[in-house]
C-alpha cells in the first residue's frame, strides 16, 4: 500500500469562504444563520448542519441555509446528502446567478464524490454553456471526465485549466488527479511547466519545494524548501518533513514535524508525519498513538490519510481482522478511493483463508476409545 502523506490540495470548489458570507442583520431571526455560519468555517459540522437544518425549517435565507447544509455534508462525506440539499438551493426562488453557479460546482463535486459520474458531467456542462468557462470549472470536468475513463477529454480540459490558470497550484492540482489513478506521467507534465515561472514568494518557493518532491527530486526540493523557511514559510517545515522522511533520513523527518507542530499545536498533518516516521521505525505503537491525536483536530483531507495510515499499521502488524475493519470504515466514508476498495476485498479474503486454517488446526479427530488426537 502507498502511505498517505497529505500532499496540500487547494480544489476551489472546497473553499468554505467562497460566498459564504454573514448576512448582516439586525434582529435574532439572524443569529442562528449566523452561528451556523461560524460553526461550519470552524469546523463544527455537526452543530453547523443542525442550525442550518433548523433556518430551512424556518425559512430563514432558504438558498443560503440549504448550500450551508450541503457544506457540512460534503465535508463529513455524506456525498448524495450534499447533493440533495444543493439541488434544494437550486430550486430556491430567484437565486442570483453566482450563487447558481457555486452551486452547480459543489453539488458537481458531491456527484463525483459519490461515483454518479453523469450527473456531475451533467453539471459541468451546464457551468461550461451557462457561464464563463474558468480554470476551476475546467478542472473540475478534467476531474469528472477522468473518472470515466475520458481520457482525452480530461487532457482537453486540464491543458485549457492550466492555460487559464498556469500557476503552481493548478498544476499541482492536475498532478494530483492522475496520480491517483496511477497515471503519474501525465500529471508530471504539468509539474514541469510550472517550473518555467521564476518564483517570488515564500509560497512560490514552497510550492516548488513540493513539486520536485513530487518528481522525486529530493536535493534540489530540499533547497526550495529551505528558501521558503528562509522567508518565514511554516508550510516548509512540513513539505521538508515530507522529503527527509523519503530520504530515510528519519531523525531529521521527526524534527521538522516536530517543529511544525510546536505552529500548529492541533495539526493532523504534523501528528500523521510523526505516524509515518514511526512506522519507518517499525514502531507501530508509536505510529498508533500519533494517528490517535491526530484525528481529533483533523480537517476531512487529514482524516482520511489519518485512516488510511491507521490500516497500514494494523496491516504491517499482520493483525488483519483490525486492517479489515478500519478498512470497511474507511471505505463507508470514503466510498470514492478504489485503491483501498481493492486492498479491502484482500483483507477480506486474507482474514476468510486464516479462519479457515484456525479452524483446521483446531479440528481433532476422536478415536475409538472416546479420547481426542
């Protein structure tokens, strides 16, 4: 299995504050939306839903509420939930046409997530023919027609996202989808076109620093990275962490999330790169107990490295019926990863042929004389 190592993944129709605005009021029929409102960009999802479930009851800013509600599924994976409560947004009474077209990418994106492939491209054509076609719509339908196997219509559509958006970010965002279907050579392309730009910031240099990480060019990451903690960059730290540990160099992989941790006290990414460090180390408790307070704090992206580190563990501990189970959960929350579907169905199968072997080994066959050999 290939460990999660968080990569950052900047996808546009995930950002919480895109249109997500308090409505200034000035009466308690507002503090509920408000305080729903706070408790999503916080994180609070649970609390978030109710509150925004409660405006909808009350018809209070009706299309905002539903998108709100939407937001807190997506975010807890409950993709066909999310789906449903965009739609309702959509068939809200006079939506404003950003609005509409916020929606048509988040609930294209819920689609997708939950494998109904036709209606997320269905979505996306609207957003192609309805409005301005942008480098974020345009990568949003590469990433559907990827997902059915289009594969030239995804190159069509990530080249014209790039050419909209030629940043490190895009490409990087491009890299990522191929790379999870095991398709690297045509995700690196983009990495190297980006490299043309000369970088500027503390965030240029560390964007760089994670491409050649990408491309497996550790010394010359090192240097970009080490440029961008230079200028004040705390995102380094981690990426630097990222490159140390595939260099095996486990002593200074361990001080770097160390460091970045002592930033950002309640990180899931720092607490699962000391969980990979660990099982480096074949130090499985170790890595467990990182894995554990990491997930209290961790955003959606953390999580699901956070599990899927947590089955490696259990896996390398050959303790396959746990591997099994925290596979099975993961899945249920994560129905959209193939690979660990795949690696489910060969703990199932692993944990069914050593029931049966147990099972052999404890058959005794009873003699003549009523005594057991």
């Amino acid at each position: 299995m290939i460990l999660h190592l968080i990569p950052k993944k900047t996808i546009a129709v995930l950002l919480l504050s895109a249109g997500l605005l308090c409505l200034s009021g000035c009466g308690e029929d507002t503090e509920k939306y408000d305080q729903a409102v706070q408790d999503l960009e916080q994180g609070n999802y649970e609390y978030a839903l109710k509150g925004f479930e409660e405006c909808i009851a009350e018809g209070l800013y009706p299309e905002r509420s539903c998108r709100g509600a939407g937001l807190c599924c997506l975010r807890q994976t409950e993709y066909e939930k999310a789906a449903g409560y965009f739609t309702d947004a959509l068939n809200c009474d006079n939506v404003e046409k950003t609005m509409e077209q916020d929606l048509l990418s988040y609930r294209a994106t819920a689609y997708l997530k939950a494998g109904q492939y036709d209606n997320a491209m269905a979505d996306c054509q609207t957003l192609a023919m309805d409005f301005e076609k942008t480098g974020d719509i345009c990568f949003l339908t590469g990433s559907v027609a990827l997902a059915m196997d289009a594969y030239d219509e995804a190159a069509q559509e990530f080249d014209q996202a790039y050419a909209k958006t030629p940043d490190y970010d895009m490409a990087i965002r491009i890299y990522e989808e191929y790379i999870v279907r095991g398709m690297e050579a045509d995700g690196t392309r983009y990495l190297e076109q980006s490299l043309v730009n000369d970088p500027k910031t503390a965030e240029d240099y560390c964007e760089r620093g994670r491409i050649y990480y990408y491309m497996e060019d550790y010394d010359q990451a090192s240097q970009e990275l080490i440029e961008a903690m230079n200028r004040e960059s705390v995102e380094a730290r981690l990426l630097l962490g990222m490159v140390y540990l595939a260099k095996h160099d486990i002593s200074n992989a361990k001080a770097m999330y160390t460091d970045y941790l002592s930033i950002n006290e309640n990180s899931g990414k720092g607490y699962n790169g000391l969980a990979l460090c660990a099982l480096e180390e074949n130090d499985y408790e170790g890595a467990l107990k990182n894995i554990r307070k990491g997930i209290p704090e961790a955003t959606t992206e953390e999580m699901q490295s956070l599990l899927f580190n947590e089955i490696v563990v259990y896996e390398r501990m050959l303790d396959f019926a746990t591997a099994e189970d925290k596979a099975e959960e993961y899945v249920s929350m994560f129905p959209e990863d193939t690979a660990v579907r795949r690696e489910l169905a060969f703990l199932q199968s692993r944990t069914a042929l050593m029931g049966i072997v147990q099972t052999s080994e404890g058959t005794e066959e009873q003699t003549d004389d009523g005594t057991m050999e």
